[in-house]
C-alpha cells in the first residue's frame, strides 16, 4: 500500500484524540485503564537498591518500610555528584524540595501515600519547575527562573512525586551533541557515543542509575532516541495526550511530552498522573495481538546485529501468542520528508528573529535555523497537507492489525568524534540515521514505545518500537510489559554501573 496524498481526504493534524474519550483515574497508580500490572517486588536491603530501584521497586520498599525518601534522597544525591554521568547529565538539582521529601516521609510512616509518594524524578531543562533556574541548553535564555510549574511537572506532584533535578538537552532541543553551554552529555555505556538526543541528560541519568524517571520531549525521536542508545524504556504519547504548558516550543504541531524509564511497568505507573482526562481504553484482557511487521523503510537501513534483536523479540512475541501480520508497502520516505519540513518551518517561526545573535546560537541549531527559513510558506502548508493524508491511510491499517512493531534506530550509539552511526560497516551522519524510524510517528502523533532488544554487535544496546493508534498507548505499554516479562534486556546496564 502506497501511502500517497489524497486532497478529498484529509484529516486535521491537530485531532487525532480518540473519540472514545473517557476520564480515567486511576487507583495508586497500580493499573492504567484497566492494563494490570505485575505484583510489586520484593524490595531489596536497604543500600543495595536505591540506584537499582525502578518507580514500582521504590514504592515496594517505601511500602514495606525498608527504605524512606529521605534516605532514597541521600543515594541519590551521592550518585550524581560522584559519577561522571552525573557531571554531564544533570546541570543542577532542584532546590527548596527538602519540605516535599519531609513530607512524602511523614506521609508513608502515617500510612497515607498519594500514588507517586516519593517518586524522584528528573526534567529536561526544556520543561519549566518553579523557582528553578531554566535555560533550554542555550546561551540566550540567561539565568531564566521558572515561574510556575509545567503542567506535567504539577501534575505528577500533586501525585507525590518530587523532581530532583534539571537534565542536559540539546539547544532549544535541537542543537548539535556539543551544548555550547553546558558540553556533551556522553553515554554511559560507551563516552565515546551519544546518547542520542535532544533528552540528552535523560537518558544518561536513567542509564547510569541515577534516577528512576525523568520526563523527556520528542519532536523527532528525542525520547525515544535516547532510550535506544542508552538501553532504558521511553513512551512518546499519543499527541496531546500530556499537556505541553511549560514547555518551551521546538514545533507546535510535533512536540510531545512523555515519560523515560526503565521499563514498561514503571511507565504504566507514571503515565496515567501525567494526564488530565485520560482518554485511553483500557487494552482487552485475555486478547490475541495481531502485530503488524513492514519490510520496508523501517529495515532498509538497519544494522543486520538491530534485525536479528529485532526478530528475536518478534519470536518472543509469537511464541506467546501474538499473531505477525505482515504490512503491505509503506511510502514513508514523503511522511519523514514532511515531518522535517515542518520541524525546521516551526522552528524558523520560533527563532528566526533572533538570527542578528547568530554567533550565541549552537552551530548544529543554526544550521537547521537557516535552513527551515528557506522553506516557504506554500511548501510548508503541502506538508501539512501529505501529513494529514497519511494519518487516514495509516489509520486505515488498524482494523486488521492492534500493533506495529519496528527496529528502534539503525544501529548502536553514534560515534561523537565523527557524528556518525555504523551500520554494517557504513558510517551514516547523524542526520540521515537518527530520526528515520521516529519522526514519522511525531508527524502522524501515534503512540510510540522504545523499549531495548538487546545488544548489538558492539555490546550496546540496541531496541524495538512498538506503535498503536491514537489513543492505545496503554495497548502499546501493556505488551512492553508482556515482552520485559519474558526476557532480561531492559535490566542490562553499563558495565561500570554493573561492576
């Protein structure tokens, strides 16, 4: 099936919540629209697991008394200022939160948690937290204080979550791997990678074992890059599904604000306080997946170590009942090309008036400056046009398929010396190899998990993606949480943090 435009059918870019739209509040946290979650674990004695701990092992410890946030915080704390991860990743901790930690302490010895109850969690120096100094990785923001919470940020503290600390990002969340204000954030993995960008500092700080969570954006793959290239677990929601309030603006039609984890479980917990109204169905109990597998586009430029990681959890799936329904051809290449062309659009919008400072702005943010103020209107609007054509016909494959499941990115974490990632031995920039399998689901606003595969050819983690239809980011979370169940991949870490 050729995905092609259609001028008589076309659907507004902005509306694709599902009209089945329903609030959905949830209890503590343990279910998110009907999707169950595993038994909580066993916590682990106290000293050994703080780092270790995901959102779902803190609150069993926090539950079970071996563990407060205070003493969590103490861990914590001393991991980032001792490790090389916690130099790059995070640029500062939040201050004024020794109140909140009192009180998340108070709140689990009276028994009365609230559902996120000392959760700490990390946020990309994008997204506003009161009183806190929020720069977006750039030289011409100055020593810009938050005024008010993003609504996300609230949100998740009005659960009893407690943002710990600011994360690297790139530039306006898109500038080159080397931030000319705060440097390069490296993998921890490997410090001669990237961790992938623009949610730089995230990745690295879930990698490195220095946070459980920490809220990321993606406009062209920047959650789900970073989650990829540092072996952890990232959701790109469904578009508008988590108010973007607070958030500085990259492009205003693919902006997405999601959560970073370790694993699919964590995210199920966390997701649900992100949002107002949830609008998600909760996924069939008991139902056969029928998963939907392309051979184009999403494998013609993969590392053959990503294919079989990927096949190999395909065979995971199948052998626990998933149908592979193969997907008809897919004409991605106009989807991907319109996404960058409103991207660099958007982003000229944003920032062309500040083209006079130049020689302050990144040289990688710049050079995509310039080029999205070439592009015309006219241009621009038939992107918008093929966007909204693509939305109907991808759609259309979902009453024969739940899910589509892709490789994640081409091939391991790109080299920082020469901004390239190898692929069977080919060295592609950055630019052609980042964003091929994910800027089509910010363009189309689907749901888009990235959860790791395995390792790679280099002993890097490598992933897979997992995409629903608007609305079915509990569909997609709930079979992350089947696949992390049967196998191990999500629990690898760097070898220093292993050791």
């Amino acid at each position: 099936m050729s995905l092609t435009v259609d001028a008589g059918s076309i659907l507004d870019p902005l509306a694709l919540e599902d009209p089945r739209a329903a609030d959905a509040r949830l209890e503590a946290g343990i279910a998110f629209a009907g999707l169950q979650l595993p038994a909580a674990p066993e916590p682990a004695p106290l000293g050994v697991c703080v780092r270790q701990a995901g959102v779902a092992d803190l609150l069993a410890a926090y539950a079970h008394g071996s563990l407060t946030p205070s003493l969590a915080f103490h861990e914590l704390k001393q991991a980032i200022g001792s490790t090389r991860a916690g130099r790059e990743a995070v640029l500062r901790l939040v201050e004024g939160i020794d109140e909140e930690i009192a009180e998340s302490d108070r709140r689990w010895q009276a028994k009365d948690p609230r559902p996120l109850e000392g959760v700490f969690f990390g946020v990309k120096d994008i997204i506003d937290v009161a009183g806190t100094l929020s720069t977006s990785g750039s030289h011409l923001t100055g020593n810009r204080i938050a005024p008010a919470d993003a609504d996300c940020v609230a949100r998740l503290r009005a659960a009893g979550a407690i943002p710990l600390a600011m994360l690297a990002t790139t530039e306006f969340a898109c500038g080159s791997p080397q931030n000319p204000r705060f440097g390069t954030v490296t993998n921890p993995w490997d410090c001669a990678r990237w961790t992938g960008g623009s949610s730089t500092g995230s990745g690295a700080a879930l990698a490195a074992r220095l946070l459980p969570l920490a809220l990321g954006t993606d406009t062209g793959g920047s959650i789900r890059v970073p989650s990829c290239w540092c072996g952890t677990t990232g959701l790109k929601p469904t578009r508008e599904l988590v108010s973007r309030a607070g958030v500085a603006p990259l492009s205003w039609t693919l902006d997405h604000v999601g959560p970073m984890a370790r694993s699919a479980e964590d995210i199920a917990h966390v997701l649900p306080h992100m949002t107002a109204n949830s609008a998600l169905p909760a996924p069939p109990a008991n139902r056969t997946l029928r998963l939907g597998i392309p051979s184009n586009w999403f494998t013609d430029c993969v590392d053959a170590s990503v294919l079989a990681n990927w096949r190999g959890a395909l065979a995971v799936l199948e052998a626990d009942g998933c149908i592979l329904v193969d997907l008809p051809y897919l004409d991605i290449a106009p989807i991907h090309a319109a996404g960058w062309t409103i991207l660099l659009s958007e982003l000229a919008a944003y920032h062309g008036g500040r083209i006079d400072q130049a020689d302050r702005f990144d040289p990688g943010l710049l050079a995509r400056l310039r080029q999205g103020m070439r592009i015309s209107a006219a241009t621009y609007g038939e992107a918008l046009r093929h966007r909204a054509a693509a939305q109907k016909s991808v759609l259309d494959l979902f009453p024969m398929i739940d899910l589509i499941v892709t490789p994640g990115l081409g091939g391991e974490a790109g080299w920082l010396d020469t901004l390239t990632v190898e692929i069977d031995d080919m060295a592609l920039p950055f630019q052609q190899a980042i964003s091929r399998n994910t800027m089509v689901f910010d363009c189309l606003g689907l749901p888009a998990l990235m959860l790791p595969s395995g390792l790679g050819r280099h002993g890097l983690p490598t992933a897979m993606q997992i995409i629903g239809p608007p609305g079915g980011d509990s569909l997609c979370l709930s079979l992350g949480i089947r696949y992390q169940s049967l196998t191990e991949h999500h629990r690898l870490t760097p070898p220093n943090i292993a050791a």
